[in-house]
C-alpha cells in the first residue's frame, strides 16, 4: 500500500503537494514518518480553530512558496510548512475571529513565506536550518502591528476532557509542542515521538524532566510552570539537540543537558522582554540556542571528533537512529584502506620494525614499518659494517609504493655516520605522496640528493623516487614507511596493508608485514 501512495505521490502534482503539507506536521516535531504526521495533526485539532488556521496556514505558506518558484526540494523539507502551521496557530490564538483578521492572516503568511526565502538564503552556505525564525518574526509583527485586534480572553476548546488521575498534568505539559493545553495534545505529540524514534522519545521527556528541575529549583514548587514556555523549549531544544542535528552519543547527551537549561534561562529573559510588548516568546530561546550551539559547533574552535559531538549535515536529517548509523558507517569507511599499496623496494627486505614496535613507531606513528636488507646469517651489513657503503641496504632503490601526487620532499639532509642519529631532521630526506583519495604514504630516511622525484609530480607504482640513505633519525641505512591522514611529515597514521607479496616465501593477497618477517613484491 506504500509503495503505491509512494508511486502516486510522484506521478501527480496534486498528491505530491498534499503530501508535502501532510509530511509538514510531521518535521514540525522532527519526524518524516507519516503516522507521526497523522498524530500530530490530530492533536492540532482538538481545538478546531487552531487547527484550521494550522492547515491552511500550511497550504498557503507552500502555495505561495511554488508560485514564487521555490523549489520543490525546500518544500518538501518541511520549512514553509512548518512556520505556516505555527503561524497558523499563534494568529488563532492571539486574534478575533473576523474578516479583518482572516486578511491579516493571509499577509502574515505571505510574510512567512517571503522570510523563509530570506533566512534560507542566508543559511545555506552555513548548512544551518532555519528552524521557526520566520514564524517568530512575521508573527511578532503581525502582533505588534495589529494590537487592537487581539483576544481579550484566552481561546477555550469547546470540548472538555475527563481528568486523569496523575498524567493530566504531564500530557499538558507536552501538548506544549503542537501550542494546545490540554491532554489529548499532549498525547498525541508524545505517542508521535515514540512512533518515530524511541530516542526522540527518551530525549523529550529528558528535556521535561530538567525543564522542570530548573524551574523547582528557582521556585520551590512547580506551581505555574504550565504558564511558562520553558516546557516547550525545554522539549524541543533537547530532542533538537539529542539527536536530530547532532549524532546521539554519551557525550552528547551531557551537552544536550547543558543545552536544556542554558534554554531554560534564557526562556525567563524572553517572556518577561517579550512580554513587556505584550507578545508571547513561543520558542525563541529554543530557536537561539539551538542556533548558537550549531554555530560553536560548526566553527573551528571545537574539535567535534575529539569532544564527539558530530553534527548532521542538513541534506542527511532523518531520525536519530539513522543518524547513528551514518555516523558509524563513516568511521567504519575511513578505516578501510583505499589505496593498494607495494612494497617500496626490489628483492626481499626484512621487517625489522612493525606498528607499535619501539620508541619512535608509537602514538599517532604507530602504524610504520622499517625494512631492511638482512643476509643468511642475521647481519645487516658485510665487513665490520663501520661504513656506509658497508650496509645492504645503502643506496639501494626505493620506490613509489602506489600512483599518486608528490606533495613534498626533503633531498638536502647529510647522512648519519653509523651510529649516530639526527633527531633534529628527524625524518631525513623524505618524499610524500598524495594517493588523491585522503590517504598519504610517506617514505624517510633517504640518501642525501637521490631523490629525483619533483613536487607536483605525477608518479605511478613501482617508480624509482631515490635511494635508501641513512637520514635523520637513523643509526644505520633503513626504509622508514608509513601510510597517513595528511600532507605533512609526522601526521597521524593510518594502518596499511600491502597488496601481493610474499612473506617467507608464501604468498600474501593483502596483509600487515609482521616484525621479523622477510617480505618482497609477488612480481
């Protein structure tokens, strides 16, 4: 059944903008299910003025979006919708029902409409969401312009509802969301938290529960907290924040929490401002902190990896638990390798270091390896090995492990006399490769002036880039070798594998080269 609403929804205009409208009432609360729609609608109604102005203010905000030539893909976003439906509500509840203010009514839409364009505009280079801004502002303008039309007393429901012994005073709080006050509402919105997502479910009563901790804590009793929006806010800004822009996590639920009360304080600042002009706050503190945490976090003074706070880009928003699957998908995708590596050299070289094998392959330089050429008896050299020239390895090819840029090179430091090392060069001679995919290898320790590779240069695998010295920190002639995140020597590395080789003369399709281990290129 699905799958042919789905099919009809794309083959006819008019059934793709009803559902458009319809999915509105559902992102309203951060939801793309369909049944959450339904509910949300359904609690909108309970008061059928209210849910009227909602409707319509839905379809005229979209309406008016198409014939303005947005695009589609906004208004199937959710943001016209939206900030239609909420100003729907807010003018039902604020003005007399009259002709005059049906035309303030279709003004104000049209402001919202035309304030979504702006705000999406402004926003979208910064990947941030515009939330309920333009609702706020046309209906504080509308408000303020159009005093003498107001309400002089609050719009009561002509139905009445049967107490229930210890949730009616909780439903309430939760009918909040949708803008009603009574427990259907609040029903409704938290059984569409539920059907969406059980961690938009757990957040929206988190964002309840310190709501109403930071209130008790200011007053000593929850007496009046129903005539405050730090309930609303309280909801939103934590299920916001929990998981619907920002990836669900440990950390992130710390951060949320601070998020909900930094809300809270900032609810008392913009009922009492606001109220001075007689104009209700809704969800501003909601739409400013959740803005100001996105900004702090979407800048670069906050390492969101390192705190794990990660923030959803805006073209990916579904449902926390696909967030989270995205988010770990990713990590499992960066620490598959993507470059098929070679060993950098002919003939068979010993590992004579591995990953995480001594002092300096530790830490961020932990994924390294050291080769090189070992005789029948063990030795690493002829002679009494007190010379250069003396060592296998000296002066031997080394080449380019994969195809790629080189990004960077170092051809002037002197080499070592055996035994002695430079810790002040500390890789020597070196060359880096961008392998154009965001993985990097890079090759130290070569002998002074062999190098004849050039920054820029495009090489392919098995290419001679120079020769084997004993550079830097080397207390005898080696091929340093490591695969890494970035364009500079000593950037995080990343564990590599070696494509086609043989380890103690058995083949190896692809594999990490073992400490103690003789390896060398299949062909």
């Amino acid at each position: 059944m699905t799958e042919k609403l789905e099919k009809l929804v794309r083959e006819n205009d008019f059934a793709d903008f009803i559902e458009t409208v319809f999915s509105a009432y559902g992102k309203m609360l951060f939801s793309n299910s369909w049944l959450s729609s339904f509910c949300f609608l359904l609690g909108t109604f309970f008061n059928w003025k209210i849910g009227l102005f909602a409707l319509l203010g839905n379809i005229l905000t979209n309406l008016f979006a198409l014939l303005l030539g947005v695009h589609k893909g906004y208004l199937k976003a959710g943001v016209f919708g939206i900030n239609g439906i909420l100003t729907g509500i807010a003018i039902a509840q604020t003005f007399v029902l009259s002709s005059k203010m049906t035309f303030i009514f279709v003004l104000t839409i049209f402001l919202t409409t035309i304030l979504c364009i702006v705000f999406l505009r402004l926003f979208r280079f910064l990947d941030f969401p515009i939330l309920t801004i333009p609702f706020l502002f046309a209906f504080w303008i509308a408000n303020l312009g159009f005093f003498n039309f107001r309400l002089t007393e609050p719009l009561i429901s002509p139905f009445s509802l049967p107490e229930i012994p210890y949730l009616t005073h909780f439903l309430e709080i939760f009918s909040l969301a949708l803008f009603q006050h009574n427990w259907f509402s609040g029903l409704m919105a938290l059984l569409g938290f539920f059907i969406v997502s059980r961690i938009n479910f757990l957040f929206s009563l988190w964002g309840l529960f310190v709501g109403m901790v930071f209130f008790y804590v200011l007053n000593g009793n929850l007496e009046g907290f129903t005539r405050t929006t730090i309930g609303l806010n309280s909801i939103l800004t934590s299920v916001a924040l929990g998981g619907f822009f920002i990836v669900p996590s440990k950390q992130n639920t710390v951060f949320t929490t601070y998020g909900i009360l930094l809300s809270c304080f900032l609810t008392g600042f913009f009922d009492s401002f606001l109220a001075f002009y007689g104009i209700p706050a809704y969800v501003t503190s909601f739409n400013v902190v959740v803005l100001l945490v996105l900004l702090a976090l979407k800048s670069d003074l906050m390492p969101q990896r390192q705190l794990n706070l990660i923030t959803v880009p805006l073209y990916l928003i579904d449902k926390p638990e696909t967030h989270l699957k995205w988010w770990k998908d990713l990590l499992a995708y960066e620490k598959l390798q993507k470059t098929i590596l070679r060993l950098p050299f002919w003939g068979e070289w010993k590992v004579t270091q591995g990953n995480f094998d001594s002092e300096t392959h530790k830490g961020l330089d932990g994924y390294a390896f050291d080769f090189k050429i070992v005789d029948e008896e063990g030795s690493t050299f002829h002679g009494l090995g007190l010379n250069l020239t003396d060592y296998y390895s000296f002066g031997k090819p080394v080449l380019a492990p994969a195809d790629g840029i080189v990004v960077a090179i170092e051809n002037e430091v002197e080499d070592n006399p055996i035994g002695k090392v430079n810790k002040l060069k500390n890789w020597g001679n070196h060359v880096i490769i961008s392998h154009e995919n965001g993985e990097f290898t890079e090759i130290s320790h070569f002998l002074r002036e062999s190098i004849k590779v050039e920054i820029g240069e495009q090489v392919k695998v098995g290419q001679i880039l120079g020769l084997c010295g004993n550079s830097g920190n080397s207390s005898e002639p080696h091929i340093h070798f490591q695969l890494q995140k970035g364009n500079f020597v000593g950037s995080e590395t990343i564990e590599s594998k070696f494509s086609n080789f043989l380890e103690n003369g058995k083949i190896i399709e692809s594999g990490i080269p073992q400490k103690d281990i003789f390896v060398k290129n299949a062909n």
